[in-house]
C-alpha cells in the first residue's frame, strides 16, 4: 500500500561526492520512503572548516563543486555550514547547519509544501529540523541512532542539556530499534509517548539467505570448514585487535575467517596474515566490497562476529541477520536490537577475548545454527523491513498532521 506525502529530510549524514559511503542508511531510507509513494527531498549540509584552518590538507575533502544532485529521481542539496573543529562546537552545530540553510528551506517549502521535516540525529540534525519546522510551521522530527542518546550526552553536559530540549520541543522522536527504543524510554521517562520505534532498515528482498555458489573453494578453504564473517572498519574501536589475537587461538576447530572492511589496520592486518604462518593460513582480509560481493560473503557465511567496543546502530548487523546469519557480539546496548541472547545469537563482555571464544564454542558445540538462522531471518523480517518501516514512518507523519488539523 502506498501513502502519498512529502517529507523533507535533513541530515549531514547522507552520501555526497567527497564520501559516497557516508550515512548509506539515510540513502537507503529515503528511496525506501519513494518507493511507498512519499515525495522526499533531502537537504544534506556539509561541513566547512573556516579560514584558514580550511586550507589545512585534513579538511580539503569536505570541498566539491555540486551544490545539488539527484539520486534515482530524489533531489538532494548540499548547502555549506560553519563547523570549526572540536567536539565544543557540537551543541551549537544544529543552529549553523539551519542558518546556512534557511533560504534554501523556505523556496523547497514554498514548492514542495512539507508534511514534516526530519533530522537524522537528535544533536545536531534533530536541533535544524526543529528550528526549520518552526521557520516552516510543519511538524519536526528526528531519528536517534545511538551515539546520540548513549555518548554524546554522557561526555558533555551542554549536549545533555540541548538533548531533554530536544525532546521536549520536537514532535517525536524515530529510535532505530524496539530494544534502542526502550532504553530512550526509560532514559527520558517524561517524553517516553514521543518516542516511537522505526528501524533504518534494510532490503530484505536483497539481502536474504540465498546460499549463491562455493565460496569456500574461491577463498581456497576445505569444504568442511564454517565460515565466520567480519564486515566494518578496521580500527581499534570495532575489537579487531581481539579478533586477530582470537584466530590463532581457533585453529583446533574448523573454522575460515573472513574479513571485509577499511580503516587504519587493513595494511597492518594484511602484514600480519602474510607472516603469520599457520596461525592465519585460514584468514582472508578484503577491503570493502561491491554490493553483489559483499552480500554473497553474507549469504554463504555460517556465523557473523561484532566485536565492536562501540556503536551508533550496526547496519551490518541487520544486514547479517537478514541474511539468516546467527551473531556472536559484543554485549553493548546498540546490538541488542538485532540481535537476542539464545534466540539467535550469543553475547560476550567487550574487549574480553576468552569470552568471545568461549561464546564462538559454545554455538559451535550447540547444534543450534539452523534455529539461529532462522530467528535471524525472522526477526529481520520483523523488524528491519525497509519497505514496511517506511510507510509505518509515513502513517504516523499523517496520523500526527490530521490529529494537529483536527485539534485546530
């Protein structure tokens, strides 16, 4: 079923032509929302650096000609806002990103005629949506991804404070996932009925648990081997120091590891499975793969490892689990929405490298990967719809615009 409305999303997480991977989940929703019939328009601010600091090396990236672009029929725009380096700007960023928006906003309205604006994240795209639902006199929302609810207020207190506003001022607020959602609640129990939950999402039409071909024969494993599947950045923050330490330590059982990302360590990690004799001989390292590559690797993995210190909202887990891959994870507060303890995956301590292998045992020694499997698959289809996820976000934005017009 399709809803016809026009929404306005605001968010600087959005791919743009200096980085073409950032905030792909914000891409993905938005032609979720065109696909159930909703007109979308997205304002994607970037960050400029202000002179002369600008000029340094590290901030040249953020420059690119196009002020406008198109993405399979949505029209997307990139507008330049002040953002000095340091994390003591965060509270003010919203404001900046609204200003250097504000013209731009008003001749979008005055074409398109908004139901709603939505921010991407509460600190900084959530305090623009709200300033701009103000200008515009629409409802705002914004969605909260995870750092913004369990970091950044934690770290500073001004980002706390700027936060409770949030939610007292804005409409509602989109949490990424049913388990994320309750802990919003029970962190802001005064605001609890405007938070609703509506995932990011993900194509569970692609990605499905479809075995496509012997991948164990083109990464030269034996066929007995199960394959433990590793997607995102190589740094410190994700565990992947504890998960190189954790190979050697597996090599009694059979098990191929596979890992597909970026980052600081890749060149390290190579080195290190290059001399690292039979310790690593069954180790694969990619860098990010082309989207029919990477879901492939999803759909012939037997288990998905996430040993992440710390996450916004994992989309490579909802990825895993629509693939039908059971999880073993990190136990942080982002990746209880994918996944659940003994229902499809297992959970181990951060950073606690005899727990994470003692977890990979116990589902090896388990039987259980089919039933993982398919509550994975289930609770993707549950939760994680791309498509259903959208129109849900589309229902309440016109549920909330006729409860407005019905109280007028």
């Amino acid at each position: 079923m399709k809803r016809e409305c026009s929404i306005l999303l605001l968010t600087h997480l959005f791919p743009n032509p200096a980085n073409p991977k950032l905030g792909t989940f914000f891409r993905n929703k938005a032609l979720a929302l065109k696909r159930v019939g909703c007109r979308i328009t997205v304002v994607a601010p970037v960050p400029s650096v202000p002179f002369p600091l600008g000029r340094l090396p590290r901030y040249r990236g953020n420059v690119f000609p196009e002020r406008v672009g198109q993405m399979e029929g949505i029209e997307i725009h990139y507008p330049r806002f002040v953002r000095p380096p340091g994390a003591w700007f965060r509270p003010r960023e919203g404001r900046s990103m609204y200003r250097a928006s504000r013209g731009l906003l008003r001749s979008l309205h005055q074409r398109e005629r908004f139901d709603a604006v939505i921010g991407g994240m509460l600190t900084n795209d959530g305090h623009a949506a709200l300033l701009a639902g103000r200008e515009l006199g629409i409802p705002a929302y914004s969605y909260a991804i995870g750092s913004d609810i369990h970091t950044y207020p934690k770290n500073e207190p001004a980002v706390a404070r700027l936060t409770t506003r949030l939610f007292g001022d804005l409409d509602g607020i989109f949490a990424v996932g049913p388990n994320f959602t309750t802990q919003i609640q029970q962190a802001y129990p005064g605001f609890r009925e405007k938070v609703r939950c509506n995932a990011l999402g993900v194509d569970v039409t692609r990605f499905c648990p479809v075995r496509s071909g012997e991948l164990w024969r083109e990464l030269g494993f034996r066929e007995d081997l199960r394959l433990a599947l590793y997607v995102g950045d190589f740094s410190r923050a994700k565990g992947v120091e504890e998960l190189m330490e954790l190979i050697p330590r597996m090599r009694d059982e059979r098990i191929g590891f596979v890992l597909v990302g970026k980052g600081g360590l890749l060149e390290p990690l190579q080195q290190r499975i290059a001399r690292g004799g039979r310790d690593y001989e069954r180790c694969r390292v990619f860098p990010y793969l082309d989207f029919s590559s990477l879901v492939r690797f999803y759909q012939n993995a037997d288990f998905f490892l996430f040993p992440s210190h710390a996450e916004g909202s994992p989309t490579v887990l909802i990825e895993a689990i629509a693939c039908g891959l059971p999880v073993i994870a990190s136990d942080i507060p982002p990746n209880h929405d994918a996944v659940a303890e003994g229902e499809n995956g297992r959970f181990f301590p951060v950073g606690n490298l005899s727990a994470m292998e003692s977890a990979i045992r116990a589902h090896l020694e388990s039987g259980e990967g089919a039933r993982f499997s398919e509550a994975s698959r289930s609770r993707a289809l549950r939760c994680f719809d791309q498509d259903q996820t959208a129109l849900a976000l589309v229902e309440e934005v016109l549920a909330d615009r006729a409860g407005s017009v019905d109280t007028i």
